[in-house]
C-alpha cells in the first residue's frame, strides 16, 4: 500500500491519467472515500486520458453509466456508483455482467457491492485533508492480476508526486 498526496482537483485527473496509462480490459477499480472526496474527479481525468469526450457524472440515480472508448483498442469504461446500494439491492444491478474481458470497471462506494466483487482489483481511497482539495490517495491491489500495474503506477507515482507514506506490504 502507498498514500499519495493531491493538492488540487488537475494533480487528481493527472494521478487518474497516469492510471489510465496502464490500464487493460477486464480491470476493476475501487472508489472509496467520503462524499466529495474526489472518486467522480479521478474518473473524469480517467476518462478523459481514454478519450471519452462526453461529460462524465457521478451516475448517483442511474447507478451505473457506460462509455465506449474506441481507441488504441475497442473495450467499455462502466462506472458504477454504488451509494444508492446503502440499504440492499446491490444483487439488483447484476454487477458481474459488467465485470467482462472487454471492460474497464470503477467502483464508487465499492462496500456497499462487497458481497460481489471480484477476487483481483485496484483500490483507491481518497482521504480528504482539509475542506478544499488537499487529498491522500491511499493505493492497494487485491490478487495477482493487477500487481504489474500496480507497481508500475506506483513507481511512477511516486517519482512525479509527494509521497506521504510507503510500505511494502505483501498484499
């Protein structure tokens, strides 16, 4: 695990850019943080690095919002915000018919869905610092799939941003 230090809403979209990089179909990436805490603006500089030009929101109300991306290769961007999922309802999305081969899957407010991911993913918790836009981003894999690029984007990561803190657990 790394925590990584942001001081505006463009270093967020950069470190987002950085990931996107490095990305390949059939990733799931993890959301968390408190409301406001910059999850839709790290995907919006995601999308935005993958070539999405339309405008990307937080899918709140439709739970789960799609975007083709056609270029270097053909695959899905789906991003689920899963807050609505508080109170159950969760199987009603039917989360595993998005996690495809052809897709690229981020996950806002991802324990709510707990129940139903899957075994290899990249977590990113946003932990906000002060009322404006100093953020730690805290990095971690789960599984083997995910660990190249995790370490890649942590290696580059950490030569472009200030470093809060660095462990090298085994995860």
């Amino acid at each position: 695990m790394n925590i990584l230090s942001v001081k505006s809403s463009q270093e967020t979209q950069a470190l987002a850019s950085e990931l996107a990089a490095l990305l390949h179909p059939g990733t799931v990436i993890l959301l968390d943080g408190p409301l406001g805490s910059g999850k839709t603006t790290f995907t919006q500089g995601l999308g935005k690095a993958l070539g999405i030009k339309r405008a990307i929101k937080s899918p709140t109300y439709t739970i789960v919002k799609e975007y083709s991306i056609e270029e270097p290769e053909a695959f899905e961007l789906i991003h689920i915000d899963a807050y609505r999922l508080e109170t159950g309802g969760a199987d009603s999305i039917d989360l595993h018919s998005y996690l495809r081969p052809d897709t690229v899957v981020l996950i806002e407010w991802s324990e709510f869905v707990a129940d139903y991911l899957p075994s290899d993913y990249i977590r990113i918790k946003f932990i906000p610092q002060d009322e404006l836009t100093l953020r730690e981003i805290e990095i971690s894999t789960h599984g083997t799939k995910e660990q190249a690029a995790y370490h890649e984007l942590v290696a580059t990561w950490l030569n472009n941003w200030e470093r809060v803190e660095a462990s090298h657990d085994s995860i």
